[in-house]
C-alpha cells in the first residue's frame, strides 16, 4: 500500500511536506523537474503537473519545492505560503471583514 505523509508548519508562514514511499525522483531530472513536459519512465502523463503546481503557488505568493526525503522513502516536496495577516477589528457598528 503507498502512503502519503505529511507534515504542517504554521508559523509565519504555512508549510506543508508531502512526501510518498514511491521510487523518488530519479537524480537526472532533478533540475528541470518543474519545467513543463519533464517526465521519466511514465507510461501515462504529460510532465505538466509540477509546472502547474509551481505557477499556482507563485501566484499566491508561495512556492513548491522538491525537498530530501527520508531515509527509505520516495519523493518529499514541501510547499509554502505566506501566512495571511491578521484580521483587524470588527468595524464599529458591524462585523468583521
């Protein structure tokens, strides 16, 4: 059965690792990895979905990142976002925004 762990940080900002018992990543695609179409060895796929995954998190002011993994496990990727400012206080008269 594979299994998929993962770990959250939720200091000043909001990291989460997931990390599998797969295969890993193999090392000769470790630099290009979240470059569109980087695929090794699948049967099915188009190498486009660590691309994506980069892009959305750029977009929400984060990033995704391969990460070591542990000792006999696969592949580790640790994603982080900036935790969101705190809420201020309620408006007077009415609720918080």
């Amino acid at each position: 059965m594979r299994q998929v762990h993962v770990i959250a940080n939720w200091q000043s900002e909001h990291v989460v690792e997931l990390e599998d018992e797969g295969p890993g990543v193999p090392p000769e695609i470790r630099e290009t990895l979240f470059e569109p179409f980087v695929t090794l060895g699948k049967k099915r796929g188009t190498g486009l979905g660590l691309a994506v995954a980069r892009r959305f998190m750029a977009d929400h002011g984060g990033t995704i990142e391969l990460a070591p993994a542990q000792e006999g496990r696969g592949a580790c990727f640790r994603l982080s976002l900036p935790a969101p400012e705190p809420a201020g206080p309620p408006a007077e008269g009415g609720a918080a925004r």
